[in-house]
C-alpha cells in the first residue's frame, strides 16, 4: 500500500481519510495487519505513517531503471473498533 496526495492537497486530511479507510477494508476482510513501502528518502511519509502507528520492520530494494533504490517496509496492526 501506499498513499500518493498531490502536493496542493497536503495538510488537508485527505491522507488520513485514505489510511482509515485501508484500515476499515482490513477490518472488513479479517486482516490484523497492514503493510506497505515507502521510499527511504521520503521524510515526510515516513512521519506520517510513524504517526498512524505504522513501525520499521525492514527494508526492500526496488529498481527505477538501472538506479536501485530502497524502501522502508512497515507493519502496523490493526483491529476492530
């Protein structure tokens, strides 16, 4: 999973309104965690995922091209409300 807002929409809660709904979807489907990558470079998403309770498990090496770039994996669990 992953959450791509368009800059003129961030700080608008349109990320959370997304999380909580992957949260509501995995909940709905009998899931007790959530996964997902994000780019190691990417400070801001780290942060935001950190503060929806997502922790570090891991890395995972992706290509764009010839370039190899790394992505933090997170875990975060979840349960019904």
């Amino acid at each position: 999973m992953r959450f791509y807002v368009i800059g003129a929409a961030h700080g608008r809660g349109l990320a959370q309104e997304l999380m909580a709904a992957a949260v509501r979807t995995g909940v709905a489907l009998g899931g007790q965690h959530l996964w997902l990558s994000v780019w190691e470079k990417n400070p801001r998403a780290i942060a935001f995922y950190a503060k929806e309770g997502f922790t570090d498990v891991g890395s995972a090496d992706f290509w764009v091209g010839s370039d190899r770039q790394t992505d933090r994996i997170l875990l975060r669990e979840i349960e019904e409300a």
